[in-house]
C-alpha cells in the first residue's frame, strides 16, 4: 500500500509511530533480512527498512489470523507456522 502526500513528508512519517518488544534473535534476522533484500532489489528507489518487513509480516499475521490457535505465544506460533512448540522460558 503507497501512501501518497500532498507535501515533500518522508512516507515513513504518514504511518503511527507504535513500539514492539521484540528478541535479539528477532532483531539480529530481521536486520539480515532487510540487508538481503534491500541488495537484492533491480529498483532501489524506495528505502527498505526493518519497519518495511515489520509491515508486511504485521499484513501476513493478519490475512492468516483464522489460523491462530493456542494459549500461549509458542503455541499460537506453532498454529501458524508448523513449527515445534518451543520452550517459553527463552521468550
């Protein structure tokens, strides 16, 4: 989704700041991530930033909220992904 503005304000400005507590493995992929995509890109006219993925996997949870099942953050990402259920101490 591209959101257009009537001045020069950055794009990443037209969206609410929020905060999310996320884990140092989180943070440590996510930066991988944004790096190999971002150098993967033929188009680099837009910016790609940790936020940019954040967005598209908040847009992922959500088309496949039906799916969510469980009590606790492990089982719920079982539900999602297939994943074994982790020990929930490391979270």
């Amino acid at each position: 989704m591209t959101r257009k503005t009537d001045d020069d304000t950055p794009r990443y400005l037209t969206f609410p700041r929020t905060e999310a507590r996320l884990r140092q493995d989180q943070l440590d992929s996510l930066a991988a991530l944004r790096r190999a995509v971002a150098a993967n890109r033929t188009d680099k006219t837009e910016r790609i930033t940790d936020n940019t993925l954040l967005r598209l996997a908040v847009d992922l949870l959500l088309k496949h909220a039906g799916r969510i099942r469980g009590n606790t953050e492990a089982e719920m990402r079982q539900s999602l992904t297939g994943e074994p259920v982790e020990d929930e101490t490391e979270a």
